[in-house]
C-alpha cells in the first residue's frame, strides 16, 4: 500500500467512497446527516479545491491502482478561551473504502497526517468521527485518541 498525496485524478474515487459513506451515515442520524440532492458534484468541486490548497493536508492510499481510502486535515487555532499549546490540526473528510479497512488503511492515513501535522506545528489532532461508525472509532481508540467531544442534535 503506497500512502501518497492526492491528484484530480483520485478525486473520483474519493467522492465514490465518500458517497457510500453519505448513505451509511444517514441512516445514523436521517436529518443532520441527510445527504443532499447534489452531494457528488458539490463533494468533487469542494475536493478539487483541497488539491490546490497548500494549506490543507490531503493523502491517499493507494494499492494495485485501486484507491482504498483517502484524509484531508487543515491546521487551525483552538478558540480564544482553550490553549492547548499551539495549532490544532482538524482532519475531517477521512474514510476508507471498506469498514475492515480501518486498522489499516485508515491507521496508515492517520499516521501520515500526524507526521506532517506535527511537522507544520501542530499540537493536537482533533478527527470527525460519525457516533455509530464503530469501526473507526475503533481504529482511533486504538491509535490513542480520546473521545474530547460529542454532538446531541435533534429535530426541531
């Protein structure tokens, strides 16, 4: 498996992933993950527009010339009232291809992030995580990561 750094190329394959995660996670919570009519166009411009920021962190995994998963992470800083020693980094569209993937595919790309978040500064590594995707929860408990945070959302 060869971790590397995305080009327009990949970006099909990640929006076909990040799709069928779409659908997975409407079914945890159908209105705050209700997937949009658009999702798969909006996805792949909003993708596009990650490549060619210098800024954003983005990796791939890549075997046999088959995209198994993909992590984009940007560096911020913790709010005003928070110090927890310098930039935060926010990884946020990470998934992997197939849930089984997890401890490795995702572990490698969360591993890749970390290392070059750490070498822009970072401090901190704070990663989405949908309540009901045990398998990458798994994966990030394993890699020592701590639940910091929840959202309780409800209709209204």
């Amino acid at each position: 498996m060869e971790i590397r750094i995305p080009v327009p190329a990949d970006v099909s394959a990640m929006v076909a992933i990040a799709e069928a995660k779409r659908v997975e996670q409407e079914g945890f919570s159908p209105v705050f993950w209700r997937k949009a009519p658009d999702s798969s166009a909006t996805h792949e411009r909003f993708l596009l527009a990650l490549l060619e920021n210098p800024e954003v962190i983005g990796l791939v995994a890549v075997e046999g010339g088959r995209l198994l998963g993909f992590g984009f992470a940007a560096l911020t800083m913790p709010p005003p009232v928070y110090e927890p020693g310098g930039p935060v980094c926010v990884v946020d569209d990470f998934a992997v291809g197939v849930a089984d993937d997890w401890p490795t595919v995702g572990r490698a790309l969360l591993d890749a992030i970390t290392v070059e978040a750490k070498t822009r500064g970072a401090v901190l590594l704070v990663v989405v995580c949908p309540q009901r995707d045990q398998a990458k929860r798994e994966m990030l408990v394993g890699s020592e990561c701590e639940i910091a945070s929840e959202w309780h959302v409800r209709t209204l």
